[in-house]
C-alpha cells in the first residue's frame, strides 16, 4: 500500500529534489533545495508498495516515487485552500495511477486542514498535466498572469 509522508530531513529532501527538478527543469538545485527554509511551504512524499518504483539512497522503506509541495493559503478573492506548488511523479512512473492516488491524498490533507478547495497553477505547455488535473475533477478557474521582474 502506497503511503504519504513529510519530507523533513535531509535524506528525505535528497530523495525528493531529483524528482521536483523534474518539474523545475530550469531550476538550480540549490534554489529547489531552498524551499526547505520557507515558512508556509511543506513537502511530502509518495512511497509506493515495495516492488514497485526505485529506491533512493537514503530511502528506509518503500521507494519514493513522487513528492508534493503544499501550503494553505487565502488570497484575494479565494476561500481558505489548499495550493499544490508542486506534483510530480517521477518520470519513470508517470501512468501508473500514482499522480491521482497522491491528488486524492491531497484533497484529504487540506479537508482537515479546514480547506474549501485545492488549488494550483499549470503552465501553458504542459498539456499532459492539464489533462490529468481535467481527469482528475480540477475545473480550470482562470489564468495567472505575472510578471517577472
């Protein structure tokens, strides 16, 4: 049985910055690993049943095949939330059911955290993400504008 867990020591971050820099391609290691020392934000990972996934050095139990960043949030006109900064199952696992199994743990996660709803941002191009979040029962809102700066 799969199992969700936070990611709190530095093992555990080893486990999981391969697979976020995934999603954060151009990101720098050090940057990702940064996260860590943000308030609000809180890192979990998805072990899969033993036979199935990789293991990662460090790794005490089942193999960690995908990791989820989340924090509760209130912002401008939206009710208490869950936000999914991240999702991301590892390459070599995509397809395998594990990406909703981890969405579904998601939505239990902000219930008792007294959320109304989970939300998240998808870029443009990544259509196979929309596509899941779509199948999964995500309805898109609205678009995030931004600026860099």
């Amino acid at each position: 049985m799969p199992t969700v867990a936070p990611l709190t020591t530095d093992d555990a971050w080893d486990a999981a910055v391969p697979i976020l820099r995934q999603l954060w391609t151009d990101a720098e290691e050090s940057f990702v690993r940064g996260w860590r020392q943000e308030d609000e934000y809180e890192l979990y990972g998805y072990y899969a049943p033993v036979g199935q996934g990789r293991r990662h050095d460090g790794d005490p139990g089942n193999p960690l095949v995908a990791v989820a960043g989340l924090s509760v949030q209130r912002v401008l006109h939206h009710r208490r939330h869950a936000w999914v900064h991240d999702l991301v199952v590892d390459e070599a696992h995509r397809g395998e059911g594990h990406g909703a199994d981890l969405l579904s743990w998601i939505e239990d996660w902000a219930r008792e955290r007294e959320c109304e709803y989970v939300a998240l941002a998808n870029v443009l191009d990544n259509e196979r993400a929309l596509s899941f979040y779509e199948e999964n029962g995500l309805a898109q809102f609205g678009y995030v504008l931004e600026r860099e700066l």
